[in-house]
C-alpha cells in the first residue's frame, strides 16, 4: 500500500431510539464489567463482573461484620451484598435515579414489559423479611434514617420497619420498563432472537460529491450538513427513501467556508463539526481543524512533544517536509446569530472565530484524530485526540497519562474560564481542569472513542465507533496498525491496551524512544468484534477500519439494532450482532453491497463483478429519520429497503412507515424520549484522518 494515500473519516452517531430504561450492563462507579485477573472468592460471580479481588474481601468483611446467627438469614444477606458485583449493579442500586444503600429487591411480579427474566417474579424481598425479621443483624444495611444513611446499630428488621409491607414498600421493586430487580442470584435478561439478515445490503445512490462528515440539523428536519476535508461545510436536504430524489445541495453555496484557515493535506483537513445542545436558541456550534502555524500567524499552540512528555521536539524528524509541530489540532467557535431571524433558518454563516476553544502542535502529520461531539444529555463537548502519528507511538503517547494524546477530553464549554490552549496533564494543572470540568480518556493509539461513561483508556490510532445514547455503550472502530482491525465497547477508564496490545494481539514497535509499558502493568478491555486484514481483498488487504452505526432506521427491519462497520478498502459492510442483548457479546457477518434497481443515480459497478465500486468508504452518516448513510470517494449512499435489490427481509412488509420529518420552519427538534442511565453518551459523528504510507 505504499504510495497510496488513504484517509479514513470514522464518523457516527447513534441515538438509540428505544424505549426508556431498557437495562445494559453497568457497575455502580460507572466501568463496564470486566473479567477478573482471578476468580472472585466470596462472591461467586463467574464471567464478567463489576468487583475485583480487593472489592471481593471488603464484601467478606462487611458480611461477617453483620454478626446474623441463622443461616437462612445469613445466605441471603450474603447475596444481596455480593450484588454490587452483579454486571447490572447501576442500575439494581439505581445509581443515576436515586443510589441505593442496598439493591432494589424484587416485590411480587415482574411487569410483562420486563426485559428480565422471568426469574425475577420471584417475592425476594419477602424471603428476606421472613428470614430475617426477628433475627439481629449488626450494622444491618436495613437500618436507614430519614435521610436515607445507614444507622450503625444492632437491631431488629421488626424494630425498625412495622411489617413486611412496609419493609417491602422501601426495599422492593418489580422490573419494570426494562429496569432490574434482585431476585437473589445474577440478573437474568430475556433473549430475543434478532431476525435473519438478509443475504445484502441495498444502497441507493443519492450524490456523487465526497464528503467526510455528516451531522443531522439540530431542528429534526430532513436537513443535514455535510463537510468536506478541505473546510467547507454546506446544508443539504435529503429526499425520502425511494423517492427518486437526489440529495439538495448547492456546492457554490456553502454554510461555512474555513478553506482559508484550514490546512488541507492527505492526513489534515477538517476534522469533525458539533452543534450545541441548545443551537436553536443560541447558535452555537463548533468546528475541529488542522492548521499550519507558517501559512497562518493564529495556528500557535503548545507542542505536544515536550519536557513534561519525556519528548524533546528538537530532536523528531521531520515528516513530508514539515517540521514537528508545524500542524496544529484547533477546536473553535462558531455562530449563526445575525445570519436570520432564528439560527435555524441560517443558511449560510461568517467565518469568524468566536472563540478559540482548544490548540495544539501535533508531532508528526498523522495520528491525530480530531473528532468532537456533545454528549446527549450533559451538554459537554467531547475531542477525541490520536496518538500523534509515526509508526508505533513510538513515544507511547497514549499510555502517557501526562499526554493529551492518544485521549478523550471532555469540554464544560458552557463554562470555560480561558482558552483552553496548550493543555497538558501535569500536578499543577490539576485543579485548574478540574475547575472547567475537564476529562482525560486514556485510549490509545490514533484516538478513543469515549464509552458506557466518560472516561477511557488507550486504543490505537483510528477510531470508529457508535455511541448508543440509551444503554451508554459506544462501540469503537479501532484501526490497528499491522494485521488486526477492531471494534471496542468503550467504558469510563478502560485501557483498550494499545501499544501494549494491538488487538488482542501484543505489539512490538519498531522503536520507542519514549520508553515502554510492560504488559503486566495494565489490564486491556479485548475488541468485541474485527477482522484480520487479509479479510478485505486479496490485493490491497485492509487500509483501516471505518466505523458506523447502531442501525436504528426500520427502512432496512432486519438491520434493526445491529452495529454496522467498514473498511476503506471494503466493498462491503459487517453487521455486528449482539446476543443476548445488552450482553456485550456480539458476532459479526460480511454482508456484500448491491445498488437498487430503480437508484436516482446509477451505480458505477466494479470491473468483472455485479457489485457497485464505491471507491474508498470514509465514513458513516445518520439523519433525523435515523436512515444511515455511507460516505465515500464515489457520492453518497443510503441504506435503502432489502426488495429494492431483491434481497428478502421477513419483517419489511409489516413495518409501519416512518413519520414525516417537520419542515425547518418549524423550528422543532425530533422528541428524544431518553432520560438514560448515566445520562452521558454521544450523538455525533467521529472522523479520524490517517496517513497510511508507512504501511
């Protein structure tokens, strides 16, 4: 692949419009569970769980501290304690809603609407009074005052509650719209067969332009915007699927045009665009770019190669003919006020920077990732960073703490007291960070997606990924650097292991001049799904991964809920299914691409082959409809509706039609019926530019 410039854009976003509170597993500070280094003792959870071996024995501790005599009593306080290690332990002590002292201990019946198992109809809360009530417990986690804090006493359940009812009315709780209760034992999720795929994908080709991002207009119109690497970005409107209607889009026309101050380049460009929660109102929105600090006097950052990293500039080569630190990462802002009577009736907006968010010089011309978005429900502006480029990190950026490359950052932007410029993590910047809620993710390599929360750890250089806004999980295209291309679940302080890992594989860099992290020091999250690069083609193999979606559009019913990924190289899509749901366990199938009969715009097909060509796939696109999109060198695709290409779906004559989408003049956002556990996760889009010539 020497030679052959590639740029991939990692681009997704993904709203999971299901219904609220349906349960994903999750422990109460908030990681995904895990596999423990060895088995849990006390607790006898097995596979994965929310406690290690430390946490195991405090457990231990706290139960022989209760001091209960019968053993009845004794077992089920046992149980109901080694529950913090249950993988659905956020939501059994409903830590967003209302945190719990003990788990919601499930009363009577189980709602027909329960995702949980029907096991969970069993009264526990019952068992337990009937067991317990007239035995003395010492420092009982039953014994609560007013305010909700437990009493250190030696008491009575009959002394402190006047009946079961009572008890139950405070301790019990069914499962109910999708939430969990504890029956005794770990929870137990119904499993619901996804329907078969079909045997490919439909696409209908609706323009011929190459575009590297695309963001759904915060009105919920049929309107999006779609950006270019060089620095333009325009308003399109899209036709309804199978309409025969191209996409609407006025290229002398653009909304934005930032090709004066970006600097556009095989791995550089425009890296991502992220419209505040609030836009409609205030007009605020927010563009990440590379620039050249010798073309433009205000491209000026702290190099992210310095004496607090271990890493001296002075000493990198230079690359392509640019010296370290030349090219910066820039997040500014942007407004529409002014422009019309409402921001969302802006068709077009100035060029002047409101504020300048972030800057930074980037060692070396790849690597660098840029992609930003606001999370859904706590407003923040999250800027995914790579790992600054070369072969190997060779100085192991990404597991540098101290780095801000090769992270996640999360931006109180509502409030930032100054320019968020030259950041790095060091002692004595700490708490000024803290103060405008600033958030490290350790990933690694090329970028990181964040995940179930914010925070994360180490991945390699490419990033693709899909935030399911409504179970917090955000699965993460990770581009790897030799054979092994990936798909992450991303959780708050995950460490996905690169350049210790590339995949599950160990990575060796070629050089590491700043050092390296031994194996035994971390403890790596494995991808849930990837493929080897020889799956691609047999000549070019793969160039890097090109993450999507949860498919959530009933176009295509038996996509529905299946994480959709690419190649840039591919000319086909994997569906990512996860069985049981919410389990975290997936498998993934190749499916091949076909272009419907009755397309607006011809599909060009490849040379010998009845597939279409659609030349580099860069990334994935979603609109207010939730139809997904593929965006590649060759135009703009839609996933459209398997019979249009004769493929069969079982359930697509009996899914009702998609609602119209409100006109912009409405003024109106499509409703989002998500008060989601943890309420943090992203709608967005993810882009990451990579140089591949050293492959």
């Amino acid at each position: 692949m020497d030679g052959i410039p590639s740029i991939i854009f990692l681009f997704c976003n993904t709203l999971l419009l299901t219904r609220y509170g349906s349960s994903y597993p999750l422990c109460i500070d908030l990681r995904s569970p895990f596999i423990p280094k060895s088995p849990l003792a006390f607790c006898q959870y097995s596979g994965s769980v929310c406690c290690n071996s430390t946490e195991d024995v405090e457990l231990q501790k706290q139960f022989k501290s209760l001091n209960v005599s019968g053993h009845g009593c004794a077992s089920l306080l046992k149980s109901t304690l080694c529950s913090r290690c249950d993988p659905f332990s956020a939501e059994l002590y409903r830590i967003v809603s209302a945190p719990r002292v003990v788990p919601v201990l499930c009363n009577s019946t189980v709602s027909v609407n329960s995702s949980q198992s029907q096991l969970a109809a069993t009264d526990f809360c019952s068992r337990v009074w009937d067991e317990c009530h007239n035995l003395s417990i010492s420092n009982s986690p039953f014994a609560i005052d007013k305010g909700g804090s437990v009493v250190n006493s030696s008491s009575k359940l009959t002394e402190l509650w006047e009946s079961k009812g009572a008890f139950c009315n405070e301790f019990g709780g069914a499962s109910d719209d999708g939430s969990v209760c504890f029956d005794g034992g770990p929870v137990s999720l119904n499993s619901s067969e996804s329907p078969s795929l079909p045997s490919g994908i439909c696409l209908e080709k609706i323009a011929n332009g190459s575009y590297l991002n695309m963001v759904a207009h915060p009105d919920g119109s049929n309107r999006v915007f779609l950006a270019n690497q060089p620095g333009k970005i325009w308003l399109a409107t899209v036709p309804a699927e199978g309409s025969g209607e191209t996409l609407g889009l006025d290229e002398s026309n653009p909304f934005l045009d930032l090709t004066d101050e970006v600097y556009y380049d095989t791995a550089l460009g425009m890296m991502g665009i992220a419209f505040h929660p609030n836009f409609q109102q205030n007009g605020r929105f927010f563009a990440s770019f590379n620039c050249d600090k010798v073309k433009w006097p205000e491209c000026s950052g702290r190099c992210s190669c310095n004496s607090d990293m271990g890493c001296d500039p002075s000493k990198l080569p230079s690359e392509n003919g640019a010296q370290p630190c030349q090219y910066h990462s820039i997040i500014a802002e942007f407004s529409a006020n002014g422009t019309s009577s409402q921001p969302s009736l802006a068709t077009s907006v100035q060029p002047q920077e409101v504020r300048r968010i972030f800057t930074m010089g980037l060692p070396f011309t790849a690597h660098h990732g840029g992609q930003i978005l606001f999370g859904p429900e706590d407003g923040y502006l999250y800027f995914m960073m790579g790992d600054g480029g070369s072969i190997g990190d060779p100085y192991n950026f990404s597991q540098n703490k101290k780095s801000l490359l090769g992270k996640i950052m999360r931006l109180d932007i509502d409030n930032i007291p100054i320019q968020v410029s030259e950041l790095y993590f060091s002692d004595e910047r700490v708490q000024e960070l803290d103060r405008i809620k600033f958030i490290l993710a350790f990933v690694a390599g090329d970028f990181l997606l964040v995940g179930p929360f914010l925070v994360t750890n180490l991945l390699l250089h490419a990033l693709v990924k899909t935030f399911m806004k409504k179970d917090l999980r955000l699965p993460n295209g990770d581009m790897l650097m030799d054979q092994y291309e990936e798909v992450d679940l991303i959780t708050k302080g995950g460490n996905y292991g690169w350049r210790v890992y590339e995949g599950q594989f160990l990575y060796h860099p070629p050089t590491a001049p700043g050092g390296n992290t031994s194996v035994s020091s971390i403890n790596p999250i494995f991808p849930v799904m990837g493929y080897n690069h020889s799956e691609v083609n047999n000549e070019e193999g793969s160039a890097s991964i090109t993450g999507g979606y949860f498919y959530r559009s009933m176009t295509d019913p038996c996509m529905y809920g299946r994480y959709l990924f690419s190649d840039l190289y591919a000319g086909a899509i994997w569906a990512g299914t996860e069985n049981p749901k919410n389990s975290g366990n997936f498998t993934s199938t190749k499916l091949p691409l076909s272009c419907a009969h009755d397309t607006p715009i011809p599909c060009t097909t490849a040379a010998g082959s009845s597939f279409p060509s659609l030349g580099f796939i860069f990334s994935f696109g979603q609109d207010n409809r939730k139809d997904m999109f593929i965006l590649a060198s060759s135009g703009v695709y839609r996933i459209a509706r398997p019979s249009r290409c004769s493929y069969v779906c079982s359930m697509e004559n009996v899914t009702a039609p998609v609602p119209s989408s409100p006109s912009p003049s409405d003024g109106k956002r499509l409703s989002k019926p998500l008060t989601v556990l943890l309420s943090i996760l992203f709608s967005a889009s993810l882009l990451i530019l990579l140089n591949f010539q050293h492959i």
